[in-house]
C-alpha cells in the first residue's frame, strides 16, 4: 500500500515528456504569429508620432511663417532657431524622441515647401522589406488623397 502512494504521487518522466511536447508545439505554432504583429505596432507607433510631429510643425509654420530648414530640422519645434523671430515654442512637451526602432527619424523639406518626415524602419537604412521598410509621412498623405 506504501509503494502504491509514492508511484501515484508524482508524474512520470513519460507523462513529463508528453506535456513538454505539447507545450514545444503551441509555441512553435502561436509564437510566430505574436511575434509578427510587433513588428506591426512599431509601424503603427511611428505613423502616429509622425502625425504628432506633423502637427506641431503646421504649428510652427504658422507662428513662423514657414516650415523649418532640413538643416533646422525637427530640433526647431524645441529651440529657437537663429532666424526664428517669430518663434513662439517649443512646439513638443519633450525631446524629439528616436522611432520605435531607436533610430533619428529624417526630416527633409521638399522643393515645394512641404515636408516629410522618414522612419528608416528596424534596419535603419534606407529601403527594405517587411519591418525593415522605411514609413513616410507622405505615404499616409497619398493614401488619403
């Protein structure tokens, strides 16, 4: 009867190594799936911080009369730039911060005045694939358009 309590009170190492299988196989087939959709809310993440910085740069426009240089760069919405004379900011409550990958976003003023602000995307170079493609500002702008 003693012998009988000890067997029932544990598992086997057979019953172990099912479970531990079972377990592999969940993963191997959920984890991918998860694992992708991160990649999607980083997107996500740098779309919404480029509209932010969208707006604070109509802002900036406004009160300046125009767009900062690519030079002046996003840096202008948080310090006054040599010929801001109208400068009425900082236009972000904090630091420029870096994209969901923890690289500088790009900022370049076209030839016609507007402006367009560039996530280089989880390899932080230009062009790429998947979670490596570069996200625009102008992309959304054509899409509503």
């Amino acid at each position: 009867m003693n012998k009988r309590k000890k067997r029932e009170m544990g598992f086997s190492l057979i019953e172990l190594l099912i479970v531990m299988v079972i377990m592999g196989l969940l993963a191997a087939l959920v984890g991918p799936r998860m694992f992708g959709k991160v990649g999607k809310s980083k997107q996500n993440a740098a779309r919404a911080q480029m509209a932010l910085f969208e707006t604070a740069l109509d802002t900036y426009r406004l009160d300046v009369g125009k767009y900062p240089s690519t030079e002046q760069g996003l840096k202008a919405l948080r310090s006054k730039p040599s010929d801001g004379e109208k400068w009425d900011g900082p236009y972000l409550p904090k630091s420029v911060p870096k994209d969901p990958w923890g690289h500088e976003y790009v900022y370049r003023r076209t030839e016609n005045g507007e402006v367009e602000i560039i996530s280089l995307g989880a390899n932080g170079a230009e062009g790429g694939e998947g979670e490596d493609k570069d996200i625009s500002s102008r992309d959304a702008d054509e899409e509503d358009g």
